[in-house]
C-alpha cells in the first residue's frame, strides 16, 4: 500500500509525463510512445486519484476524458469584449484596407495573414500558468463558461510550460475536424437521430451538451490565433511574436501562417490556400489579415465592432454538379410544405450533401427541374446546400417533370394556397402530426419554453405513444407516467423522468413575451411578442384587440395583426392556452423596475442603425428605454427616428428619406437626453473598454 507521500509523487510524475505526451501528439504531432501506454498511465493515474483525492487538480491530464454534468452554462461578462471582423470579397476590398492602414501609421506595415477557420469562438483565461475559464463569444461582451467542456479538447492546455505571463487570455477557434464529424453523422443514422449539416453546428451543438464526456467522445479541436492580457505591447512586438511564444507554452497554434506586405504577396497567400483549403482536415472559409506590429494596431483602434487593423477575406461558395434523384415534400410546423431535393451524395465545402432545399412551388417551375437533371449546387453561406441552376444539355430524354404536391404527404389532406403567396399550406392544423410534433418542439425551444430536458426524439416517442397531442399536455405529465417509458431511441429512466418533469416545473416562470412566442402564432417572432406585450401587459388584453388595435402597434402590421387574432379565435387555441394558465404559466407582464432617468423619450419610437463611439448596440437601445423611448427593427411611418452611427445601412437611410423620418445622430441623441452629463458613465465605461479590445 502506498503512502500518502509516494502518492503524491507518483501522481505528480504521471500528470507531468502525461502532458508532455500529450504536447508531443497533438501540438508537435511527434508521439513518442504508443496509444496502449498512454491509456495505461492514464488509467494509473486516475485509479490513484480515485485513492488519494486530496492529490486531484483540476488541470490533471484525467479532466480530458469528461463526466461532470453542467445543468446550467452560467453567463459570464467577458474581461475584454470579443469583437467580430469586418469581411470582405474582393481584391479591391483589401486593396482599400491595405491602403487605409498606410495612410493612417507610420512606417512599414507588415500583415499577418492566418486561416479563417470556421467553427465557433471562445476565450481561454490563464491564471499562473493554469487554465481557469473557457467562456464563448455569446453577444461578444458575455459569454457561456463552458470549462468543464473545453477541459476535454485535448489541444486546449490545462496546464503550461515555460516563461508564461501571470494572466491572460488567448482566443482561439473550437472546431470538427471532417473525421470526427463524419463519424458522429455516421452514428446518428445508425440510432434514427437528425444528422448535423455541418461541422461548426456540430462544434456548437457539441460544446453546449450537459455530459462533458459526450463532450470528449466527439473529439474537438481547437487552434489558438490572438492573445490579450493588459500589458501585451510591453511583453511583444508583434502579434506574430506573441504566438510563437504561446506556442512554446503549450497552444495550438496553426502552422498555416505568412508575413506580407504587399497585394501580391497577400493573394499569393489567399489563392494558395482557396485551393488547398479541401485538403485540411477541418473547415476554412476566409482568410485573417492582421496588422502584425501591436503599436500600429494600438494607433488604429477599433469601431464598436470590430477592429480597424484587420479584416477577413471570404471564399467564394464552392459548386458542384450532382444529380436530382427524387423529391420529398415536408410540412412545417404551420403546414407549409416545403419541396426537398434528394441528391446523388457529392463532397461541397468538406461535407457530403445528399439533401437540398428547392423553397417552393414556383422555384421548381423556374428551374424547370426534372426528375434525373444534372444540377449546380452551392452552400448558402456555406451552410445550407441549395440549387442554384441546370444543366439542360445533360437533360435525359423523356425525364418526368417535378410536379408539386397537392395533398399533404403525411396527412393526405388537400393543400391549399393564400392569395398572393408562393407556399402552399396544409389545413388540418389540430390533427396533422408533422404540425403538432412541431409546435410542441418550437413551445419547448431554447427561446421560447426552453424545457432543456426535452427533445425533439423525445417529443416524437410522447406524441405517438399517445401521451401529449399539444402543448398543454406536457403539464399533465408526472415522473408515474414517464418512467419506464422506451423504445429503441429513447428511455425514460428514473433520471430522465425526473429532469423532464423538474424542468417543465422551471418553464412556469419564463416570462410572458416569451411564452407568447412559445405558442407559435403564425408570423409572431421574438421581436414581435415582446413588442406585443410592451403595448398588451396581459393575455386577456391582446384576445381582446381588434385586428385594427393591433395594426397600430409599431412594426406589427395588418398581417401579423390578422394572424394574432386568427389565432385566438380558434376555440381549440383558447382551450390551450386556459389549460396553460391554470397549470401557473406567465400571462402577464412583470412589472418592471422604475427608471430613475427622466422620460425624456416617452411616446417615441426610435429605430437604430450602425455602429457607435460611446455605446454598444445594446446599450444605446438601453439607454432609449431607460430614458422611456421604444425601440423598433424596421421603419414604418410610426417611427420617430432613426438613430445613425457609422455604417448606417443605405437601404434604411433610403427607407427614412422616403418616409421622411429624421435621421438624427449619436451627437443628436445625447442631447435629446442631457448632453454629456446623461452619457458620461457609460462614455468613460466605454472608453475603457476600448482600451482593452480584442478580436472575436
């Protein structure tokens, strides 16, 4: 039996044998023992601690392998915001930046040019050389802490080497590498489950799951691109630099990287790798230019979005041709039906596409598609596969026509069509399945009910085993009648059924706005229920307006005005919603706390556009309700105002001339609120923050 002391170091000597193993496979990819005797350590060392756990560190070399559940991702304010990149499509464009920079610092410029990769942002804080939080970019100034999942990706360090400072951050990328994703899509058909469409949902959908060692079983990767910490121009010279030291503290960091300082030298890069970009095993999809001295990107700044000393170049979508084999036709939650081409599988932008969407009726007729067409396919941002043209001398003789469907594929209901719409719907709302299973799973949607505990799988095996035919029956269910529950997808084991029924007991106080968009009115999006609800504070008030009463609220419209009334006209609806309210549902608006700023803005609407010098995007849409003004995302007649900054879109500024809305600016609005006194706090938090940005 060992002591405690001979614990102590044999636990220390394997965690630091281990690490360095792990350096040596993933960062230097120079492995210098075989799979079978790293396991072997590893499993010493976790049987050790398992014995010893006073001798546990939350940077041990077993954290990798995951099992912690994280019920709740705690939100968690960023040290320095994680701004987004300008991007740009052209050589002009960069040409234009090239030539913006040099006028505006002195001396040479020397660019750092790095792969765009693409997957999902997150920030890594470093405390004595110890990784102590990994948060992701949220709404860049807060993120989720999703540490517990990150320990797991095993080119994250959990712990460094070298002359490392005491604290910083580094901000990297978490990315699927084509073999993981390949692999887990593989598993998803063998159990019946909705494939992903590409690596970046699948990176964002994987670091977000409550059991870490799901987590590690998917194996993501990370690779690190720009380091933060207060003092950075006093440590290094250059951004280029700084990486290469992170790199010998443990980071991964891409080998892909190349100093220019020309156009030519720049393109010469872009080009290279606008072709070489299908043989890396993870997904790319630009470009990164970055002033590489830190004192010239300290004299270029930042706008309130991104920074002024680099700028992301795009790929163009790739395209392929495949053949059309079959369509299928799908019903949406409101019945639309939704034409899906089936393809010959074919390999565009790292993933194998087998489906594509063809929209609607008159998108097949304009393609004139027929059955066995040879068709141009490109992903839509580079996510969602769609056609975009035919090739009509590859048309087979006597190919049939694609005919749009005129039943409901599932139902057999007849479709039918609204006056001056492209879709066709299916009417028989209550009882078509596709319908209601898909207004039970928007009802428990993370922005609407957000019943974590539920899923789409889940909800499909409830409907069809009888137990939940709308929304409200998912509060007639009791851990009696879910536990035991199964079939060969899904069980209800005793934790199960407890999480489900908890979590539903947790959605009765999701506030009324979201509740409101949770029953899934046609048209009524998440915008469109809190401004519903800032004007109606109560259920019984908006049943209550006329389609007239509720036009008039700014940016609803006769439309959706229509389809809110339509909506609680149906006896079936008011059934719903009353069985709702008595299971302690939200259906009226909590009283908000008082402002203690004057209501200089009372009875105006405002729409912003732009960026600014002294405040976010959200906090000057705060600081207008504060001041008791409202905010809108379109322009109407009712608006107000526009509030410009920088970068004001032209076609708002065209619809507000139009209208003649006055546009005002940020200088304008500060007026209108007190000048420099009302503005002052949030200006210096500003500027301070300012002081401290970085990319992502």
């Amino acid at each position: 039996m060992m002591t405690k002391e001979e614990a102590r170091e044999r636990i220390a000597a394997l965690s630091s044998a281990l690490e360095q193993h792990n350096y040596n496979y993933y960062i230097l990819a120079k492995p210098t023992i075989s799979d079978y005797e790293f396991d072997m350590m590893l499993e010493e060392l976790a049987r050790l601690e398992r014995e010893f756990p006073e001798f546990l560190s939350p940077s041990s070399p077993t954290q990798r392998v995951g099992g912690d559940i994280t019920k709740e991702f705690k939100s968690v304010k960023h040290r320095y915001p994680m701004l987004s990149l300008s991007n740009s499509y052209s050589k002009e464009d960069i040409e234009d930046f090239i030539n913006r920079i040099k006028k505006s610092v002195d001396g040479e410029v020397e660019f750092c040019c790095e792969l765009k990769f693409d997957g999902l942002s997150i920030s890594l804080q470093y405390e004595n050389g110890i990784l102590t939080r990994a948060v992701t970019r949220g709404d860049g100034v807060q993120g989720d802490d999703v540490t517990t999942n990150v320990k797991t990706i095993r080119t994250v360090p959990l712990k460094l080497h070298g002359d490392y400072p005491p604290f910083f951050e580094m901000r990297g990328e978490i990315v699927m590498p084509f073999e993981s994703f390949d692999k887990l899509n593989e598993q998803r058909i063998e159990a019946g489950d909705d494939l992903f469409a590409n690596p970046r949902n699948a990176a964002a959908g994987t670091l977000k799951l409550q059991d870490s060692k799901e987590v590690a079983r998917r194996r993501l990767d990370n690779y690190c691109y720009y380091m933060m910490m207060d003092d950075l121009e006093e440590r290094y010279q250059t951004h280029y630099e700084s990486l290469q030291a992170a790199r010998q503290w443990g980071f991964n960091i891409s080998n892909y990287m190349a100093l220019c300082k020309s156009v030519e030298e720049i393109f010469d890069f872009i080009n290279y790798w606008d072709v070489k970009r299908h043989e890396l095993p993870f997904a790319i999809d630009g470009i990164v230019l970055k002033v590489n001295n830190y004192e010239q990107q300290q004299t270029l700044g930042f706008t309130a979005k991104s920074p002024k000393w680099a700028i992301a170049y795009k790929f163009k979508a790739e395209e392929v041709e495949t053949e059309l084999q079959s369509v299928d036709f799908q019903v949406g939650r409101h019945g639309t039906i939704t034409p899906v081409a089936n393809l010959s599988p074919v390999l565009l932008a790292g993933t194998t596409v087998k489906r594509a969407t063809l929209n609607n009726e008159d998108f097949i007729r304009q393609f004139d598609l027929h059955y066995g067409d040879t068709v141009t396919v490109v992903k839509g941002g580079e996510i969602i596969p769609k056609i975009i043209g035919v090739n009509f001398d590859k048309r087979q003789q006597g190919a049939e026509p694609v005919v749009f469907t005129k039943v409901c594929p599932v139902c057999g209901t007849e479709l039918i069509q609204n006056e001056g719409e492209a879709a066709w719907y299916c009417p028989n709302s209550q009882s078509c399945p596709p319908q209601v299973k898909g207004r039970i799973e928007h009802f428990i949607s993370r922005k609407a009910m957000n019943i974590e505990s539920l899923g789409e799988g889940k909800i499909e095996f409830l409907y069809d085993a009888g137990l939940i035919k709308n929304v409200a029956d998912l509060y007639d269910l009791t851990y009696d009648k879910l536990f035991g529950l199964s079939n060969d997808k899904v069980s209800f084991k005793e934790k199960t059924a407890q999480n489900i029924i908890d979590a539903l007991e947790k959605s009765k106080s999701v506030p009324f706005e979201r509740v409101l968009f949770a029953l899934g009115i046609r048209n009524v999006g998440e915008v469109t229920a809190k401004t519903i609800v800032a004007e109606y504070h109560d259920i019984d008030a908006i049943m209550k307006a006329s389609v007239e009463e509720l036009s008039a609220i700014n940016t609803v419209g006769e439309v959706i005005a229509i389809s809110v009334k339509a909506f609680f006209e149906n006896p079936v609806n008011l059934s719903i919603v009353e069985r709702l309210r008595a299971a302690g549902l939200q259906f009226a608006k909590a009283e908000a706390p008082a402002s203690d700023k004057p209501q200089l803005l009372a009875g105006k609407t405002f729409v912003v556009s732009g960026v600014f010098t002294n405040y976010s995007r959200d906090g000057i849409k705060q600081a207008i309700e504060s001041y008791g003004g409202k905010n809108a995302s379109s322009i109407s007649s009712k608006t107000d105002y526009v509030l410009a900054g920088d970068k004001m879109g032209p076609e708002k500024r065209k619809k507000a001339e139009s209208l003649g809305v006055p546009i005002i600016s940020e200088a304008d609005f500060e007026k209108m609120i007190g000048g420099e006194d009302a503005t002052q706090e949030k200006t210096s938090e500003t500027k301070a923050e300012n002081e401290q940005l970085s990319l992502f």
